[in-house]
C-alpha cells in the first residue's frame, strides 16, 4: 500500500522536473529561430504597442511596472522613447533590447532564462514542491497515528491513593 501512495508524488516530482528543464531549450530554440530569420523583412513582424511593451517593462527610478508608474518623470520619459522605438518599426523584443541598452537588465520586469537568473524560475517552484511533499508526508504520518479511536487504558491506583481521590470528590461533591 506504501507504495502505491508514494507513485503520484514521484510522478508529480517528474512531471515537475521535466517542465523546469525544458523551459530553458524552448527559451533557446525561441532565440535560435529568431536569429535565422534576421533576414525577413519587418513587414512580416508583428508589430509592438505600449500597452504591450509597458506590462514587461519596469520604470527605473521608481522600480514599478511601467504601465503602474503614473506620471513619474523618467516614466514619461520612457514611454516617450518606447513610442518612437514602436513608431521606427520595431518589435518588442528589438524595443526591449534597446531599453536594456539604455537603462540596464533590471528594467526588464522578468529574469532571464539563462544563468543565474534562471535560480529565479527554479527555486520558487521547487519550494512549492518540496512544501507540498512535507504537507503530505505530516498528513499521512498524522492519519496513521490517529487510527486508533480507542482511549489509552486507565492505569490502577492502588488503594491509598483511591482513597484520596475518593475523599477529595466527595469533599467538592462532584
């Protein structure tokens, strides 16, 4: 029966595993491809909008979500150059590389794909994982220790301290 309750955890840990590791191949089959069709004309990309670019891009002095940085001088300043950047016919990946030029990676609202920015996709869900696992295992340790409905047995006094127990009843008459 262990072993049994044990199979969808393992299976869960592997299907979980096989995600994390293939989420940095697509990531670099996606920049592959992008390379390969440097030479397509920007006809044939889609083109970028602020809105878009705005949810993907941090402000920053303030450290928001550009799309959250109301009137923030630097934030106007930006969405400035992104309307230029947009209005010259470029992509969102070209826009958000000229950004990351201009203002350094952290403008980006998400971390990489490669390196140890990686750590930031990995370690949160394997944190999940492992205090999943630890729910299971106290749950099913709890369960098995609570099988028993009866009350453990009473010990015997022996009789000067039934006695007393007796006397001290009756003196609050219980």
């Amino acid at each position: 029966m262990r072993a049994r309750l044990g199979q969808p955890l393992l299976a869960l840990l592997a299907a979980f595993a096989l995600l994390m590791a293939s989420a940095p191949l697509a990531s670099a089959q996606d920049e592959s491809s992008e390379g390969s069709s440097a030479g397509a004309t920007r006809a044939s990309k889609p083109k970028a909008s602020l809105p878009d670019i705005e949810d993907e891009v941090m402000c920053p002095v303030c450290g928001t979500l550009l799309s959250l940085a109301a009137e923030a001088p630097q934030a106007n300043d930006q969405r400035k150059l992104i309307r230029r950047l947009i209005d010259q016919g470029l992509t969102k990946e070209e826009i958000k590389d000229r950004l990351v030029e201009e203002f350094g990676p952290e403008v980006l609202a998400t971390p990489d794909t490669k390196g140890f920015d990686l750590a930031a996709w990995i370690v949160p869900g394997l944190a999940i994982v492992l205090v999943g696992g630890a729910i299971i295992v106290g749950l099913r340790r709890w369960r098995r220790t609570g099988d028993g409905d009866e009350p453990p047995p009473a010990s015997k006094l022996d009789s000067e301290d039934a006695k007393r127990l007796e006397e001290d009843l009756a003196r609050y008459e219980l």
